[in-house]
C-alpha cells in the first residue's frame, strides 16, 4: 500500500467524484477494522495521516513479552534495542508502524476493505445524484430492448422502460430517442436502476412546467391530473392570478402549446379545464362546457346527471365512454349523461317506482289490494305490464286494466 496518502485520496476524489473527507474516513475506518481484529481494546489502536509528509501510520501499544507471537506483543529483547528504553516483563510500549511495514497480509486485506468502502460511497454519490433527477424529464436514446422494456441511454446512467409504463402502441426501435419522467430509483444487488415512464399522469404535468412558463413561475396552479396513457388526458388548472387566464396560458397563442404537448405524446387528446370549487361548474368543465345543457347533483352522495343534446351526446360520452370515465375522475363524482327527454324519463321512472298503485286514478282500495297480491304494488309495475297480463288478474275487467294503464303512462 503506498504511503502517498494524500495523492492517493486527491486522486479518488476527482476520478470518482466523492468528498475527500470521506475517503479518509473509509481509509481510517478500514484500517481500524483490519488491524483491530489482531489486537485488544487495551491496545489503544488509532490511524496517524499526516497530509505534509504524506505519512500512514498505526500507533497503539504493545506488551513486553519474552517471545512476541501476536501484533499487540513485542519481545523484551526488541523492546530495549528498538526503543532504548529499561522495560520489563508486562510493561506497554508505545508504537508507531508505518502501513506498509505492516505484514503483506494485513495490508491485502486492508486495501480490500478498503476498495469495498470506497464502492460504497461511489454507490452512494450516485444514489444521491439519481436522487436529484427523480421526477423530473431526461431525454434519452434507446440502447436496447427485452422483455422487460427498453434500456434507455439518459447521459448519467442507464434508465429503464418497463413494459408498464410504456404507451400503448408507441414502439421504438435501438437509437431512437425518446424523452421520458424519472419515476423511481432501485438499488438490484450492487447496480442502481433508473426507472422511467411515459405513461405516468405526472410526465404530463412536467411537459405542461416546461412549455408553459406560468405554471413553473406558480401564475398557475394544476389542481388534478387523471390520463388514460395514449388516449386521453385532463389537467384541471386554476389561475392564482387574476390576471392571468389558467386555460389560455396553457393552450397558448393558437393553441401551439398544448399541440407541442400532444406531438409529444403522439397524438393523445390532452383537455385543458379551468378548476372551480363549484362541482356544477367543475362538472361541466370537465365535460366540456360548450356541450353542457344543466347539471343536477345530487341532496346525497356525489352524483350527478348531467343534460345534453342529442347531437352532443356521443361528445360527453366520448369514445368508448373515456370522456365521461376521466370527468368523474376529475370531480370525483359519479356521472351519468342524459338527453333531455331521457332525463324526464328517468325522473318519471324514478316517480313511478316509489309511489304506491292507490296512488293511480281509478285505483280502489280494494283493486290495490287486488293488485298487492299478485305482486303489482308500485305505479312502476303498472306502467311496465300489458293490458293482457293485467287482465289475466280476477277482479281487473280489460276497462280497468285500460285505465290504470293510462293514469301510469301519465302519471
């Protein structure tokens, strides 16, 4: 082992990047370990580094003995020729060995541990810089691919793509480039891993931060994100100035914002919607206020039912229901999209299925009580049968069955 500590420590600093302080720590504590599995407590074991003279050292004591057979012994004989001093029989003597006048044995293993620490701590320092990449974007190129995605070349390391947090029907082929959202960092045995994604709502969020200014200066603030990876997107944004508009500042001068975005995310429908914590109006937001007709909510629970064109239907609803699905997400409400003439439907169904057959003109007691026995007790049931079954009943003549028909129907 050199005795040019101090070069040696400069040298490891600069090449791996790591504090000095640290190394002599992992020196000091190396030897320590070492060295102290050959001597006692009593021995008073410490690591001497003297950065002028370039100086490693052991000092620690040492028993008189006859005959050394250990590291913490020292013959009698050495002990008054080597030190000039009268020692006797169980006394101490004071030490100081340079490193590498330590047998070869206990410098090799010194230098492993050594080696080992030093690993550590590079382990470490790249832990600590992945650390700092974590949630944000890298632009990368595609090195490989296996069944466990795309290796990812992002510069300070390798990324990984997993098949989960890919897009559905992107593919990429060995050096293409590709920009991805650092999603977590995981240690595998001695390799750290950088695990990315493009499928994760919060890459979406970070590429709105970079092409819209107000959102990085806190102008504007994004209350929710909920995307269907490939297909859909909503970003509910609110204003914290009055003077600035969330939903313009995002779409940007004709829209050339949001179409930076969605060439990014090839093509995937990103909707921008202004937050209110007004659910009626956040509800039509989300579904897209130009289509919006009324909002009902519910006096309980978190539903609503929401009035549209018959034209504009399919638009709420959107492709297979996503535009629905993801405005739900978003108000955190359970949505249900109605004509108008299927909402007054509904409502009537709704009447006709709580209120009881006396309730119907030209129901006696007694053909309630006619129509309860044979299981017909709500408006509903009434509605819903023919004259023919309602006939079949002893005691209901067709006139009957025509006329409660009727007051259900219109009831």
């Amino acid at each position: 082992m050199s005795s040019n500590i101090l070069a040696i420590i400069k040298e490891l600093a600069n090449m791996k990047q790591l504090d000095q302080d640290k190394i002599e720590k992992a020196v000091t504590d190396s030897l320590l370990h070492v060295l102290n599995k050959k001597l006692k407590p009593e021995n008073e074991l410490e690591i001497i580094i003297d950065y002028e003279t370039n100086y490693l050292a052991a000092r620690f004591l040492k028993e008189v003995v006859y005959n050394d057979e250990t590291l913490g012994q020292i013959s009698l004989e050495d002990a008054t020729s080597d030190y000039k001093i009268d020692a006797e029989i169980g006394d101490t003597v004071e030490v100081e060995i340079p490193i590498q006048k330590l047998e070869p044995k206990l410098i090799k293993n010194a230098r492993e541990e050594i080696t080992h620490k030093i690993k550590k701590l590079e382990e470490d320092r790249k832990m600590f810089d992945y650390e700092k990449q974590k949630n944000q974007i890298v632009y990368g190129k595609i090195k490989k691919s296996d069944y466990n995605g795309y290796i990812v070349d992002i510069g300070f390391a390798e990324g990984l793509l997993p098949v989960e947090e890919q897009v559905d029907d992107e593919f990429y082929k060995v050096g293409d480039h590709v920009r991805c959202f650092v999603l977590n960092i995981r240690k595998r045995g001695n390799e750290l891993i950088v695990i990315l994604s493009r499928a994760h709502p919060e890459f979406v969020k970070k590429l709105l931060e970079l092409e819209v200014p107000e959102i990085l200066s806190g102008d504007i603030e994004i209350k929710k994100i909920i995307r269907e990876p490939g297909i859909r997107t909503k970003v509910a944004v609110k204003s914290i100035k009055n003077s600035v508009d969330a939903v313009g500042s995002c779409l940007g001068p004709k829209g050339i914002r949001i179409e930076q975005i969605k060439k990014e995310l090839h093509g995937e429908i990103v909707d921008i919607l202004e937050w209110s914590d007004d659910p009626e109006v956040l509800i039509a937001n989300a579904i897209g206020p130009d289509i919006i007709e009324k909002v009902y909510l519910t006096e309980k629970g978190r539903f609503a039912r929401i009035i549209v064109s018959e034209e504009n239907k399919n638009l709420a609803i959107g492709k297979l229901g996503k535009n629905v699905r993801l405005a739900a997400k978003v108000t955190d409400y359970k949505l249900d999209i109605f004509t108008k003439e299927e909402f007054e439907e509904k409502i009537a169904e709704e009447r006709r299925i709580t209120s009881h057959v006396n309730e119907l003109d030209g129901v006696s007691s007694k053909i309630a009580e006619i129509l309860k026995d044979h299981g017909y007790t709500s408006v509903q049931d009434i509605y819903k049968a023919s004259i023919q079954e309602l006939t079949h009943i002893d005691g209901i003549g067709e006139k009957i069955a025509e006329k409660i028909k009727e007051s259900a129907k219109h009831f």
